[in-house]
C-alpha cells in the first residue's frame, strides 16, 4: 500500500520553488560578542559554583552517599525535562540557553541559598539557638525571597543576552523551568544525602523525603519560578528591557508567595490534605494554561507562515504540515518513510523560526538584527525545499 504522503508534495515544493522570491536582502551577521562575553562569564561563574559545591557535598556527605544521593535525585530530575520538554515541543529554546538555565539553577543560585542560610543559623545560634519562630522564618519568609530570587535573575539574565530566545510565555516558562530542575536537582541531592547518610539519626526517613520530593512534589519549584519566567515572556514581546525588569519583579510576587505557603503550610495543617485540596488543583491549572499558551503558539505559526505563503516563498498548501501538529506528524511520517526525515525536521524547524523572526519584526523588536534573521531563514527555507524537491524517496511502499 502507498505511503500516505502528507499535504507538500515533492512536486509541489519544486514549483513553488521555481516561482519563489529570489532577492533575499544580504544585511550584516547579528552582533554577538555581547551574548558571547556574557556566556563566558556565566559559565565561569557557574564551574568556580560547581568546584565549591562538590566540595561542600563531599565534605558533609562523603563521596559514596554524595554519588547515592545524586542517582537517587536524577528520577524527579528526568520527570520534570520530560514534562519541559513537552511544553518546549512546538519551537524549541537552543540547547546552550537551556545548559546555562539549568547550571544556573543548579550551581549558582544554590549557592546563593546555601550562603544566606549558613549565615542565618549562625546569626540564630548566636541569640540562643533555634526556636518555633526562626525555623518558620527560615523556611516560609528566608527560603521563599532568597531562593526565588536566585533563580529568577538566572531567568531574568538569559533574557538580557538572548532576546531573540525568548517570543512570549511560554519562552519564558521553559527557562525557569530549567532553571529550577537545575535547583531542585542539587537541593535533593543534599535532602536525600543526608537522610541516606543517617544524619538525623532515627529520624531519618529516605523513603519519605523521596515519597514527597520525589514523587508528590517533582515539579514544585518549576510551579512557583514559572511565574516569573510567565511575567518575562509577556514582558519580553515588548521589546523593552526595562518593562521586562518590573514584570521580573511582579513575578517574583506570586511565586515568592507560592513557595512561601509550600513551605509554610506543614506548621500550620497536615500536609498532605493542603497537598490534595490546594497544590494539586494549582497543579491542574497551571497545566491547562500551558497548554492553551501552546495552542496559541500553533496559531501563530500559522499567520505568519501563511503571509510567507502568500507572498510566494513557500505553497499555500505546505502551511499545515509545517504549523499544525497533525500536519507536521503527517509530514515527519512521510519524510521518515522516503528517506528525507533530517530534511523535514530542518524545513519544520527553520519554518518555525521564520514565523517568530517575523512577529518579532511585526511588534517593532530589533528590526535591523530580526531582519538579518529572516534573510538567513529564507535562504535555509529555500535550500532546503530544493533539497526536498530533489530527493529521491528510499521507499516508496509500506
């Protein structure tokens, strides 16, 4: 039986191929030595992090329970990038933006918490140790501002150095959402090693500390630095630094709040009735409002790559396969079955990015840098479509 072939054909390409526009504007590489300095210095930053970090594990747990509480702490891991990278799905973030998300939070601001902590239980020992009081403190008023915080600049900062990363919410989403993998990632690395090493003694309980971090509550920290990461994305299709700042601080608000009643709501009532009737439902709803943020993102894709189409660089016929994800699932599957998969994935990819290059231009951000972008993305769409022309199917039967 023949492969069902999706709504671009090969001949359909070649001939809107033949007919495209073939003047695309030559403007200047887009300046990078900014992003490129900044890169250096964050990544330096975040290895100096990562040396004093081993050595603080090391030191308190020891190489072994150190090595345990790290595998142990890499389950939770994989459930929230499986859950990112659904959300991610549709226009996917470079993989270097998503490194530096994740090292931050899991290096730098750490660190940061770790210090203010440290001091903080010197500051209470000094006064006459510990108390009801300053252990609520620390964890619900401390905890909340400072690891929030510490997070949210990490947010705030690859959206300072990739612009042109971050389209609206669900950009901004995807970053704090690796930026607090990256966080809760080391932080259950010293929950779980403690409780393996038997540092409280017989009130060490590792199937119950992984019970709740790791099965209740993996994606507890993604939930509250999402908002900030939200509030940047909106901010972000402005185009204005400094509105994209005050919305970094609205967002630090709701989720400083949310950390803050997660924390606090085990001095006050039985954890897990609050976990059933508050968190999982705030759960819920924040799911169902990715989820309608990704149907936007498809809708998007659409408009612009329909103009696209209009204007003669790609058939009107090829926009369903490219923005609808029955489409482009339709297209992969015929691609895959004539030998063209990595061909398709390009054209789907690179299509995606012309939309959001020209939204971008379409809102007045960065015409000059966006501009030299669709010129480059033009001329990968059109290589590539004549790759796609060319191609000689390896099977053609199934």
């Amino acid at each position: 039986m023949s492969q069902e072939s999706p709504d671009v054909a090969p001949d359909e390409v070649r001939r809107t191929t033949d007919h495209a526009p073939q003047a695309v504007l030559a403007l200047p590489a887009r300046p990078r030595t900014g992003r490129v300095v900044g890169a250096v210095i964050g990544f330096t930053l975040m290895g100096i992090a990562l040396v004093v970090l081993a050595a603080y594990f090391l030191s308190v747990l020891g190489p072994a329970f150190t090595l345990i509480a790290a595998i142990i702490a890499l389950i939770p891991l994989a459930v929230v990038l499986v859950g990112v990278g659904w959300i991610d799905r549709w226009e996917p973030e470079p993989r270097g933006a998503l490194l530096f998300a994740f090292l931050w939070g899991a290096t730098i601001a750490i660190l940061v918490a770790l210090f203010v902590d440290s001091g903080l239980q010197e500051v209470i020992a000094a006064i006459g140790g510990p108390t009801d009081f300053t252990n609520f403190a620390q964890s619900a008023i401390q905890a909340p501002i400072v690891e929030e915080l510490g997070k949210g600049i990490g947010v705030f900062l690859i959206y300072l150095f990739a612009k042109h990363h971050v389209d609206g919410p669900i950009d901004g989403i995807v970053y704090a959402a690796v930026v607090a993998a990256g966080f809760a990632f080391t932080e259950n690395i010293q929950y779980f090693g403690l409780e393996v090493s038997g540092y409280y003694g017989e009130d060490s309980n590792v199937a119950l500390v992984f019970f709740v971090r790791g099965i209740l509550s993996p994606f507890a920290h993604v939930l509250f630095t999402a908002c900030i990461g939200y509030a940047i994305g909106v901010a972000a299709k402005r185009g204005s630094a400094w509105l994209t700042f005050g919305a970094f601080l609205l967002g630090l608000v709701p989720a400083i709040v949310l950390h803050a009643f997660w924390n606090g709501s085990t001095f006050f009532a039985d954890f897990f009735v609050v976990y059933i009737a508050i968190h999982v439902p705030l759960f819920l709803i924040a799911v169902g409002m990715v989820a309608l943020m990704r149907r936007q993102e498809v809708q998007l894709t659409g408009e612009r790559l329909a103009e696209y189409a209009a204007a003669g660089w790609i058939s009107a016929a090829e926009v369903p396969s490219l923005a609808t994800p029955a489409g482009r699932r339709q297209a992969m599957q015929w691609a895959k079955s004539n030998g063209i998969g990595s061909v398709m994935r390009d054209y789907i990819r690179d299509a995606t990015k012309l939309a959001y290059a020209r939204q971008r231009m379409m809102t007045g951000r960065d015409l000059i840098g966006n501009q030299a972008d669709e010129a480059a993305l033009l001329a990968r769409i059109t290589d590539t479509r004549r790759r796609l022309a060319a191609a000689r199917p390896t099977s053609a039967t199934a």
